[in-house]
C-alpha cells in the first residue's frame, strides 16, 4: 500500500500528522506512543475538518464503486472500548451502502473452526469495486487467542507470517489494505467502562468479561506490539491512531481513509461511444 499523502487544504491542521505509520521493520513501544490528541487541535476545528474528510470517501467512493476494478479492505483493531465502532458509525455513514460492508467477528462457530483460522476472514474481503471494514479481524488470532491461550505458542508464532502473506496475496490481487489500531490510554479505558456501566442506555455494551480483559491489560499490550511490530509491511502497514479523544479519533480514521482513496486514484469509467446521438423520447 502507498504511503497515506497528507492532501493540502485550507486549514493549517492539513499539515500535521495525525496517525503514525509503523515502519516495516522497526519495534513498537506502545507505552512511548501518546493516545492523546495532539494539542494543535481543538474539538471544534476537528469536527469541522470531519465533515470535509467524509466528503471526499463520499465522493472517492462513488469513482471506486463505478470503476469497480479495486476494493479497500480497513481493518480496525483495539482495545475494549476502543472505539470501533464508533468509527463505523461516525466515519462511515457518509458511504454509499450498496459499496460498502461492515463485518464484526464475534466467537467463531463450530463451522467457522472446522477451517483454517483465516478462511472466515476471506471470505469477507472486499470485491473490486468495494470497500469492506473488519471491526477486528484475523489479528484476534494473535491477541486474544495469545492472551488466553487458547492456542499453543507454536501454533499462534506461525501466524503472523501466514497473516503477511495472507495480506501479500491480496494486494496481489487488487485490495489494498488499510490497518489502523486505535490506541487508548489504560485511564481512558476505565473512564469509559464507568461511563458504560453507569448510563442505562449504554450498558448493554457492558460485560463483566470487559473487566476480566482489563485485568490483563499489559499482556495484550505486549500482544499488540508484536503484531504491529511483525505485521507492518510494505504492502500492508499498521497504523497507530491516537484514541482518548473519540473527536480526533475521528478525524483521524476519516483523513487517512480518505487520502488512501485518493492514492489508489479510482476514475469514473469511460462512457460507451456514441452516447451523444442517444435521443430519449
């Protein structure tokens, strides 16, 4: 996947980074990347951006769909209470239905892990034309299959060369993938835990699983680290975004999704010739 050009606009935040792209062959420290927004941005500045990042996926969207020889593949990973799908919904409402899939994997089924561990996975990658999004993915296959061992170390070592070429084969075959990893603080998690378990209407998120997990935080940080650290290539690298303030992360995800669009260049197909000599009556 190309690099995610930072597209010139008329505010003065364009120019700064908003997600971090790990280096193909560099080790992630989680612990040394901020997840807080950056102080350059206010709330107010950021939403409006917002609205001007969904515009543009709209309007890629459309020449992506129409062209209709490529597909987007985002994956979305992070903590509990992350933030996933809140992207999906504040990000991605501006997208046409009709080019676009949203796929949560839950616990697999019994038909699920009668296959090999990617096999529910591909079957969800997009079709030209397509944008999918995998609110997680087949990266739970070396978090928290690793972090309860549900699997032996030998079996869950070897998946992280399987997922690069996995990832390899399809942009092999005209999907680029976008990874981001919505990074939030251990204090904002607990916040936002509170939030759910004191609010009626929200706590239907809430499980006691979620504190069981937090409990455990540090080994799915370490988790976390190694598939960014392993899995970042240069066909299909991880990007860190910066998660405490849902604001930021918005903008955020909607500037790179964009601008990953824009660098895979989708054009309206050309018109059937003699269309100036059709009459409708």
């Amino acid at each position: 996947m190309p690099d995610i050009p930072r597209t010139a606009a008329p505010r003065a935040s364009a120019a700064l980074p908003l997600v971090q792209r790990i280096q193909p062959g560099t080790s992630v420290d989680l612990s040394a990347i901020d997840p807080a927004a950056p102080a350059e941005f206010s709330r107010k500045d950021a939403e409006a951006a917002l609205a001007e990042e969904r515009q543009r996926i709209h309007e890629l969207q459309e020449r992506l769909y129409a062209e209709s020889r490529r597909g987007l593949l985002v994956v979305l990973q992070a903590m509990d209470t992350g933030g996933k799908d809140g992207v999906v919904k504040h990000v991605f409402s501006c997208v046409n239905p009709q080019g676009c899939r949203v796929w949560a994997f839950k616990t697999p089924t019994e038909e699920e892990l009668a296959h090999d561990f990617l096999w529910r996975y591909h079957r969800r990658t997009p079709a030209r034309g397509m944008i999918a999004l995998f609110n997680r993915s087949h990266y739970e296959d070396v978090l928290i299959v690793r972090v309860k061992q549900l699997v032996p170390e030998a079996v869950w070592r070897e998946r992280y060369a399987q997922i690069n070429d996995f990832e390899r084969m399809l942009t092999q075959n005209d999907v680029t993938l976008l990874k981001l990893f919505l990074h939030i603080s251990k204090d904002e998690q607990r916040r936002r835990l509170k939030k759910r378990l004191n609010d009626p209407e929200k706590r239907w998120k809430f499980s006691p699983d979620d504190v069981r997990d937090r409990a455990l935080w540090d080994d799915y940080q370490r988790a976390y680290a190694d598939a960014l650290t392993r899995c970042s290539t240069p066909h299909a690298p991880w990007h860190v975004v910066p998660a405490d303030r849902k604001w930021f992360r918005n903008l955020a995800v909607a500037r790179a999704v964009a601008d990953t669009l824009a660098a895979m260049g989708p054009q309206f197909p050309t018109a059937p010739a003699g269309l100036e000599e059709v009459v409708v009556e």
